[in-house]
C-alpha cells in the first residue's frame, strides 16, 4: 500500500488558503474553522485575538509626537535645576547597572522564546510597533498588580505575576506596550533614580547606606520632589504609548477599568466607569489639579489613579491627535 502523504502544514488549495489567517500583531499564519469570523479566534503565537483588520507600525515614531505636556512641562522643570544630571549619574553610578540586572536574574523568570513564548511575542509586537529596540523582560511573583521598567544603558521590564493572572491577553499587551513606551520615550534613566529614591527614602535607611550623601544632596537641591511630580505624568505619555500599540482605546480603559476594581473589575459597568473618567477630569479646574498632583504624590502610589489615567486617553482620542498619528504615513 502507497505510504499516506503527509498533511502539508502550508494549505495548498484554494478553499484551505482561505482558511488560514495571518495574526495582524505578529505575523503567525493560523488556520481556522471555515465559519470564522474576526476576534472569535486567538492566534496560536501571541494569543492575541485574531482578526484581518490591520495593525499599524510605526516606522518613525518620535516621542515629541505623542507626550503628554504635563510630562514635557515637569520633565522641563526638573532639568532646569543645575546640576541635576551630574547628581543622578552619581546616584545610578552608586548602585549600578548589574546591581539591577542581577537582582532579577537571580529572582525572577526570564521571558525568552521559549519560556513563556507569547509573552515574548507581545513583547516583539509591542517593540515593532513603535521601534524600539527589545529589552529583557521578567516575571516576578509579587501579589501586587504592577510593572515596571528600569536600568540606565540597557532597560529591562518586569511585570508582576498577579497582573499577568487578573489582565486579558489585550490588556498584557497594553501593559507590555506603556512599559516599552517608557524607553521610546526616554524615561529609563529617570524613572530608575525616581524608584531608587523612592525606595531609599521609603526604606528610611538612607543614613545607613554607602550613597546617603549624594541621597541628601538630591533631597536638598529639590531634585528628590521634581522627579517623583515628573514621574507620576510622565505615565499618561506611556498610556498614550500603549494606545498607539494596543490600537483600541476600550483596551486601555478595560485595563485601567482591573487596575482600578482589581478582582471586583468583573462586577463594574464598563460604560459607568467611562462616564466617571469624564466627570472626574471636568470637575476639576487647573487650581485643583495641582493639588490633585500634590495628592498623587503624596500617596505613595507608583501611578496615578487609574479613573484620572483613563480619563486622560478619551480625552486624547477626542482632541484628534491619536487619529492623525494612526493615519501619519
Ligand atoms: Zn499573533
Ligand atoms: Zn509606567
């Protein structure tokens, strides 16, 4: 008896072609049931839904095209003090690169192509899209829903266990995507001295630790506070970030929507919570915003609230800006 051939992975016909559809995020063929429709389906690599709208990369994205000027202006201000740059390099020079790097080797799994593949190819998606180079990412075991970006010459990324365990596959992407836009926005080296600071003064220990006296010089020069006001905006540049790989502003809602009701999420009203958003960023003028800034700051919180965050991208949806970038050649 002739040996069976063996089933061709590539569809030869025409009715099989049209039964395979390529993942508009990362490329990957899938085949499908002949009564697909869009987003009934997740493509086998990224597990992103699938879908045959297209999916915009950026070839030259520049960062000045989509910050928030509330980052521009704090960022302005905090590189107006004299002598802030040389104060930061010696606090990062004190810790160190490989202090940073090793600490999460050591305790954290490393996304590879391998190891969690489609965590990795969400990475690529997301590094694709607005042209930047991939950094390292991580998982953590840490109950809290965070992530964060740091490092000074080569960023990585490390995303908490509980955020990849309550967030869809849309919303990983859109967390993956702000903590890449922190690098296209050049954020890294501040945002690393912002945390370290942080955890120094948290940690009330600055006066037992080798770097205290250049912790107090940064205290006294003001720089301690013009970075941690700047990095709490310097956020919304990276939601908008996010928009721009996510490509859907309802994904960033749902997302800030989980950040905001964490495993209460499923029981709120999408569209009410939309509609808080809203109220929230009409009912308060500049003089209230500055103390609302203030607030922020004051609390603690490594982002900024997440009804303020999603009020901030309707907003930039509504004022056009996000199309006309979409649409940029
Ligand atoms: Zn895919
Ligand atoms: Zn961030």
């Amino acid at each position: 008896m002739p040996k069976k051939k063996p089933e061709s992975p590539e569809p030869s016909d025409a009715l099989t072609k049209s039964l395979s559809v390529k993942c508009r995020y990362c490329g990957q063929k899938n085949a499908v049931k002949a009564d697909y429709v869009n987003n009934a389906a997740n493509c086998g690599r990224c597990k992103l839904p699938l879908s045959n709208e297209p999916h915009k990369k950026f070839t030259a994205l520049h960062k000045d095209e989509y910050i928030h000027p509330a980052d521009a202006k704090a960022l302005a201000a905090l590189k107006a003090i004299p002598g802030v740059d040389s104060a930061l390099k010696k606090l990062l020079a004190w810790t160190g690169e490989s202090a940073i790097r090793v600490s999460f080797m050591a305790s954290a799994v490393k996304v590879t192509p391998k190891q969690c593949p489609d965590l990795y190819a969400k990475l690529q998606i997301a590094c694709t899209t607005l042209g930047v180079e991939m950094p390292d990412l991580f998982i953590q075991q840490n109950p809290q829903v965070n992530a964060f970006t740091g490092g000074v010459e080569k960023p990585i990324i490390v995303l908490h266990s509980a955020l990849i365990e309550r967030l869809s596959d849309e919303e990983t992407l859109a967390v993956i995507a702000h903590e890449v836009g922190h690098i296209h926005a050049e954020h890294v080296l501040y945002i690393t001295a912002a945390r370290l600071i942080e955890a120094i003064v948290n940690a009330s220990a600055a006066r037992l630790i080798p770097g205290s006296e250049i912790i107090k010089l940064i205290i006294s020069l003001g720089i301690a506070s013009a970075l941690l006001s700047w990095a709490r905006r310097a956020e919304l540049s990276c939601d908008r970030a996010a928009l721009l790989v996510t490509q859907d502003a309802h994904v960033i809602g749902r997302t800030m929507m989980k950040l905001a009701g964490g495993t209460f999420a499923s029981k709120i009203d999408y569209e009410l919570f939309l509609e808080q958003g809203r109220d929230f960023k009409k009912n308060y003028d500049a003089n209230r915003l500055d103390r609302f800034w203030a607030d922020v700051m004051n609390s603690g919180l490594s982002h900024p609230f997440p009804i303020w965050r999603v009020a901030e991208i309707l907003e930039w949806v509504d004022s056009g800006q996000y199309q006309e970038l979409m649409e940029k050649k």
